[in-house]
C-alpha cells in the first residue's frame, strides 16, 4: 500500500514536470514608458519651457494592475529631462528614466521598458523683435542754428517702460546735423534684459536722424533766389519812392538797381544773422538840373523757408540812409547846404565806407556790385569854411580810407 502512494505522489509530480514542459514559462508583457509620458513644449524659441506628465493612472488600467496604486507606481517610476527651460529651435533633450518596480513586475509577470526618450526641439515661432523707434516721431523745431528736436512716443507701443533720449545736445541743431536718440527704461534696468522678460527681442537701442525741415538764415548771396530778389528789389523800389520829399519843380526820374552788399553774422547767436543791403542809383530833376546819388534800402534776417516758398521774413522792416549820415545837393551852395539835396552818398564807395565797412569786425561781407561802381574816384564836395583848417589834415585820412576801401571791396 505504502508503494502505491509513493506512486501516486511520483506520477503527480510527474505530471506536473509534464505539463511545465509541454506549456513553457508565460513571457512578461512589455510595457513601453515611453508610451505613456505626455509632454509639451511652450513659448518663443530661447524662452520656450517644457512640461509633462507620466500617465499612471492609463498604466494601471491598460495592464491590470488593479492592486497597484498609481502614487506606489509615482515612486517606482519616474525620471528627469536633461533641460526643461530656455528651450530654442534645434535643442536636443532627453528623458531618462528611472525605474525600481521589481516586485511589481514579478507580481504581474510584467517588464517595464524604459528606454531614455530622445526630443529635438522644433516648430517654436521666434520671438518677435522690438524695435523702440517704430512707436516715436522725432520733429525739429525752430531756426537752423538754433533748432531743437521733440520726440513723441506712439500709444502702440507695446512696452511701458521705455524712454528716449538725445546723446549730447538737444538745442542749437542746424539742419544736416547728426543727432543720436538712445532708448532706455524708466526704471533705469538693462532694456535688453527688459524686452526679452515681456518675450521680445530688442532690435537696437540707438537711432541717428539727421536734422532737416528747420527755416534758416540766408547765409550767402547765392542762395538768394530770383523770386526773392524780384520781392526784395520791389519793396526796395516802393520804400525809396515814398522815402523821398521832394520840393517844388522836382521828380525822380530814375531808380537804378546795380546790386547789393550781404552780410553774415559770424556769431551765431547774434539777433541779427544777416543784412542785405540793395543799392540803387537815384537820380532827380531839379530846377538847378539833374542829381545823383546812391542809396540802400536795407533787410535784416532774411530767412530761407523750409517748405521751399519764397516769402521773406519781415520784408517791410526796411532802413535807409538819413540826412544825418550823408546828404548830395545841388544849386546854389550857401549857409552848408545846397539849394536842392536829399540823404544819399556821391558815390558807391562813400556809402560802404559809412554804412557797410564798420561791420567788418563782425560779419562776413560780399556783393555783387559791378566794378565801375566800386572803383569809381569820389565826387568831389564843397567844404565849409567852418571846416578848411582842417583840410590839410584831413586829406590823408580820406587817402588811406579809400586805399583801404578798394582793397576790401575787391
């Protein structure tokens, strides 16, 4: 009986060993990691962040653990990204996985691969650029010399914190010049620094303009235009008409225009920037004849307008030579006046020494007087008696004046 046991027990354990061999160890089922993290990648390219998330919860429930909870599963499973901010086009970042679940692949004859996930960064849109001189308007103001420059910020800007200001001097700009505008913040902070935390990319800090629109100054006789010297040469003509009072049995019988002395200012921040000086050759009839004398009818600050028009500034603010400078008569000569005269010079020379030459010191002078006029010998004047001991020693200075005139007028 004892045998027949032991028989039994050994044709059991047979059997098993049968049914082992016949049917193999059941294979793990492979469950792929990788399948189951969810990722994504957010922002501008350089900033962009990455976030994810293991789905344990999808692991339990597509494999059937039912007795392992997804916190235990937390521990077992996790892993890190080699770089998860300040991501760019063309990063390469992996995921490593980190994995000590034994017990639980034992108990559910399951395997857990955990191959590191490779993931180029791709697809970002740049982040857009941020150019501070798109949002102002930068205008000039005032006379070329004595321009200033006005910035207005646009209410599109993007950016609250940003201002603007010139590098170097704001004041006395003359047209062509260079001015630099810097952009900054308010709050004195690094603007690159600024832009690129509100996700832009600054384009530059820095802007020229060159200055440009200003009215400025004729500053020559070239660029007194034809219009304008048809405009100056016509008030010209009607102040000295009206200057003159004339006496019984007389009229002008000619006003000649034969050019004109201009003169710059070498300050420029005189009041007075230049004078033009018209000179006109006048001639009367008289009932002692005919007289001649010459005249300037003079224009102070003529301007050139920036919009290309040509309207003088201050046209009717004229000045012409009184009795009390120089006066040419004719007739009968007595009592230190002549029958008939009027305020004027005897020729061109006399009025630049009177009226021009004293300037020399502080402006620039040219004319375009033909040089008949300024070579012309000085009419001779009678002098009082008053004045003749005086004549000998007068001589010599009018000697060296009118050396010293032609050498400046030529």
């Amino acid at each position: 009986m004892k045998k027949t046991i032991i028989c039994i027990a050994l044709a059991g354990l047979m059997l098993l060993a049968g049914c082992d061999k016949a049917g193999g160890a059941k294979e793990p089922t492979t469950i792929d990691l990788n399948d189951y993290i969810e990722y994504q990648i957010e922002g501008y390219s350089t900033k962009a962040s990455l976030t994810y998330t293991i789905k344990y919860e999808d692991i339990i429930e597509d494999f059937e653990l039912e007795d392992v909870a997804a916190s235990r599963l937390e521990k077992k499973i996790t892993g890190t990204w080699s770089k998860m901010t300040y991501l760019s086009n063309g990063d390469e970042i992996t995921f490593e996985w980190t994995v000590d679940a034994d017990s639980i692949e034992e108990k559910y004859n399951v395997e857990f691969k955990a191959d590191d996930l490779k993931v180029q960064v791709k697809d970002l849109d740049e982040m857009p650029e941020f150019d501070p001189f798109e949002y102002i308007e930068v205008s000039f103001s005032g006379m070329s010399g004595d321009g200033t420059v006005t910035i207005d910020m646009s209410d599109a800007c993007p950016l609250d914190d940003v201002r603007y200001t010139v590098d170097g001097s704001s004041y006395y700009l003359s047209n062509g010049d260079e001015i630099t505008i810097v952009a900054s913040t308010y709050s004195n902070g690094d603007l690159d620094d600024y832009c690129e935390d509100n996700d832009f990319i600054l384009a530059t800090d820095t802007a020229t303009y060159t200055v440009e629109g200003l009215d400025s100054y004729v500053a020559s006789i070239e660029e007194l235009t034809p219009e304008m010297l048809t405009e100056l040469q016509g008030q010209a003509s009607d102040t000295i008409n009206a200057f003159y009072d004339l006496d019984e049995g007389e009229s002008i019988t000619g006003v000649n225009y034969i050019g004109l002395y201009f003169l710059k200012n070498k300050n420029e921040g005189s009041y007075y920037q230049n004078y033009v000086y018209l000179v006109y050759e006048v001639t009367f009839s008289t009932p002692a004849g005919d007289m001649t004398l010459y005249t300037y009818v003079r224009f102070e600050n003529i301007i050139l307008l920036a919009d290309g028009s040509n309207e003088i500034y201050d046209i009717l603010d004229t000045d012409m030579p009184s009795s009390w400078d120089s006066e040419v008569g004719i007739g009968d000569y007595s009592w230190g006046s002549y029958e008939y005269e009027h305020a004027g010079y005897a020729d061109v020379s006399a009025l630049y020494n009177d009226e021009i030459r004293p300037s020399l010191e502080d402006y620039n002078i040219t004319n375009n007087i033909p040089d008949e006029y300024l070579t012309a010998a000085p009419s001779e004047e009678p002098v009082d008696e008053a004045d003749a001991s005086d004549e000998e020693s007068d001589e010599e200075v009018v000697e060296e004046t009118e050396e010293e005139t032609v050498e400046e007028e030529g």
